[in-house]
C-alpha cells in the first residue's frame, strides 16, 4: 500500500494517478473533512492538461468557469496587458477554469477508490525500516505503507520528518481573499487583476453568480485583522477604481481570509528513501503565477507515472528529478513577480506599467507556451 498524506489537490490527484494504474492507496488527512478554506483557484492548462489523463477535465469544467482571457489593469482599471487564454485553445484544449477550491476538492475526491480517504489522520512522524515506512498518526496508531508520499502542505509533517525544520520565507506582502456572491464584474469568462502602489487586487469568476476576490498590501508579518476586516480593507483599495469598492462591500466580513505570503526557498532534496514530497510540502510558491496547485497537480501525475513498486526509493527519486527544474522556475517567477507586482514608489510602478504595456502580446503569448506545456505521461 502506498500511503498519501495530505488530501489538498496535490495529493488527491497522486492517489488518483496511483489508482488509475492499479496500487492500492490509503490518504490521511488531518481535517475532520475536505478542506473548503482557501477560496478559489485557477486552473491553468498545464494541469489540466496532466487531469485529461485522469478524465477530469469536463467534470472539473463543469464545477467551476472556463476563463477566455486575464486582463491586468492599474488601479484606475486602465488596461496595462492581457492573456488570450481562448486564442490558446487549438493548441491546449480547454484553456484556464476558476474553480472553488471546495469544488475541485469534491471533484477529486469523488474520482477515488471507496475508503481511499481517513479524516482526523494528521500524520506525527515516520519511521523508515528495510521494506516499508511506518506512520504514526496524531491519535497514537500506526499505519504501515510501501511508501509514503508527503502532500502535507507548505508545514509538512512529513518534510520535518525526514529533512528536519525548514522555516518559510516571508515574501513582504499579506492575502486577503473572499467569495462574493456577484456575477464577475468584467464579464463572465474574464479575470481581471489591478496593479496599485504596494497593493494589488484581482477578481477571478468561480461560477456564474459568483466572484472569487483577491487583494494584497505590503505590510509585517504576522499582523490580524480587527473585527470588520472589509472596511479595513475599503479604506486600503479606497483608491481603486470601481467595481472594487462593490465587491468588496458585498462580502461578507466572516468570509475573509487572511494569509501571508510564503515560500520554500527550493529544495535540494525532494526524496528520502520510501519518502517522496510532492506540492507545497516540496516546492511552496507565491501565488503570482497562479502555479501552486498546478505543480502539485503536475507532480502527482508524473510521481503516479515513474512510481515502481520493485524499486519505490529508486523511482521515487526519479519523479524527484523529473519535476524539481520546472517547479524551482515556477518557484523563482513567482518570487520575482510579486516583488514587482508590490512595488511602492511611484516612478518604478510607472517605468513597470510602461514596460508591461509595451511587451508584445507575442511575447506573452510565447511565455504562456513555455509555461503550459507539458508532457504528458502514460498512466499504465
Ligand atoms: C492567496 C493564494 C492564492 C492561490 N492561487 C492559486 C491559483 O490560482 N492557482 C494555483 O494553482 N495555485 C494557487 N495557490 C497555491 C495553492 O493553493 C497551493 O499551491 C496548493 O493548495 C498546494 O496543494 P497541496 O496539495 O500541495 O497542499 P495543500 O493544498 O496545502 O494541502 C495539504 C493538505 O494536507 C493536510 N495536512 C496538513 N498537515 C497534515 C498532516 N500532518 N497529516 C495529514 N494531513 C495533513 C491539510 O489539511 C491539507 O488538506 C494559491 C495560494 C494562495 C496562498
């Protein structure tokens, strides 16, 4: 049996990948119950492309919104470059889907073997014999695997484990996110994100009645909201021109989070012996790109792909190798993105909005390639 901890994207679509080709998998999760938190996600071709070798793709489409196109604007909401995602299609399939994170969960899970998933499962610590690893759960019992796939999320247990303690860095700027039940105010298959003086905010559609909101702000670590966090938040995008106001004041207080912003700096390491670590346990990135559950998602499908019960540390290390340059460039764009994306002084944001408006949509259009083209392997 090959045991998944974490049951994010990452490390449902891992035991799906790994069912799809006949091995017999166990998920603990710590929650009681598939986490909602976390608000929406895009989806990028990339990672549907690896969901189209489990079939998930038209259910996935269904659950949530296909985009046609991501604009960035300046707070004014005057155009600064956009993305043709649809323009894409002949060559990717289905381009970019909005999804709520809960939905894409449920869809997942839906997809596995009955009993796959054990709630209140955290996973303590892990001890690695000759032929199998043991995993003590929070509760004091035992589970016993072939291996054990680390999808445990950015403060992975499983990473501690096996590499000891690695601290996050902070990236300089805080998330607030939110779910709006409004239509999305640029059009229904639209993004949109809006770049200010150390803040940003974006709008993503999740459904036809409802907007998935974003807005971030440099600020110290650490730092809570007070007990109305939406009109702290009117106050900081006061300057940002409609609809943010609106949709901001259609949220409901109790539906903010609140996050900051981290990552891993990258790994050497993704494997120890029967232990592999796969999404933010491995390769936790800033949310500029839009890349951290498509990684996760990339990783699982290619984990499933090499995965070789007469050799599990040998193949185990392979996937390591197969996956870490790509996610470290993700990693690494994202870092840098929203360094700038956060920029404060007035002349740079000028010279940065200039330059973006300025890059030819080919250009564009050829970074969007690079980065959603993937290879797909075979699930056999
Ligand atoms: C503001 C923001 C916006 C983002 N937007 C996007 C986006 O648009 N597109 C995108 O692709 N990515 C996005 N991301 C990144 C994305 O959310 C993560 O990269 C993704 O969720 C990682 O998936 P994962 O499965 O590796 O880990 P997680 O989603 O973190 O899941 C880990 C799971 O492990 C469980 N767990 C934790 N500890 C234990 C334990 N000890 N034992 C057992 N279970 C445990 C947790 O409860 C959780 O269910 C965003 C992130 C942020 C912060």
């Amino acid at each position: 049996m090959i045991v998944v901890a974490g049951a994010g994207p990452g490390g449902l679509v891992a035991a799906l990948a790994l069912q799809r080709r006949g091995f017999e998998v166990t998920v603990l999760e710590r929650s009681p119950e598939l986490r909602t938190a976390g608000a929406g996600l895009l989806l990028q071709p990339n990672a549907l492309a690896m969901l189209r070798a489990l079939d998930l793709v038209d259910p996935i489409a269904a659950a949530g919104i296909v985009m046609e196109s991501a604009a960035v604007q300046d707070a004014s909401g005057a155009s600064i470059s956009g993305m043709p995602f649809a323009a894409l299609t002949p060559r990717f399939g289905a381009p970019a889907i909005g999804i709520l994170r809960a939905s894409l969960s449920g869809v997942l899970a839906a997809g596995l073997a009955p009993g796959t998933l054990r709630f209140d499962a955290g996973v303590a610590g892990v001890r690695q014999g000759d032929a199998h690893v043991e995993i003590d759960l929070e509760d004091g019992t035992t589970v016993t695997g072939a291996a054990l796939i680390g999808a445990d999320g950015i403060h992975s247990r499983v990473r501690a484990a096996v590499m000891g303690a690695i601290e996050p860095r902070y990236s300089g700027y805080t998330c607030w996110r939110g779910i709006v039940g409004l239509p999305h105010p640029a059009g229904p298959r639209r993004m949109v994100e809006r770049w200010g003086r150390g803040n940003r905010f974006g709008m993503v559609p999740v459904s036809d009645a409802t907007t998935y909101w974003f807005a971030t702000a440099n600020t110290a670590p650490g730092g809570i909201d007070g007990d109305d966090p939406i009109a702290e938040l009117r106050a900081r995008f006061a300057g940002f021109a409609a609809p943010v106001d609106d949709v901001l004041a259609a949220t409901p207080p109790e539906a903010v989070l609140r996050n900051d912003i981290v990552d891993l700096a990258p790994l050497d390491r993704w494997t120890d012996g029967r232990v592999a670590l796969l999404g933010d346990a491995a390769h936790a990135m800033t949310p500029n790109m839009g890349q951290g559950a498509c990684q996760a998602i990339e990783d699982g499908v290619v984990l499933a792909s090499v995965y070789d019960p007469s050799d599990p540390a040998g193949s185990l290390a392979t996937y390591a190798g197969r996956r870490r340059d790509r996610a470290r460039m993700f990693v690494d764009r994202s870092w840098s993105a929203g360094r700038m994306g956060q920029w404060e002084n007035g002349l740079a944001c000028a010279v940065r909005n200039t330059l973006a408006r300025w890059t030819p949509g080919a250009l564009v259009e050829r970074m969007l390639v690079e980065q959603w083209s993937v290879e797909v392997p075979e699930l056999r």
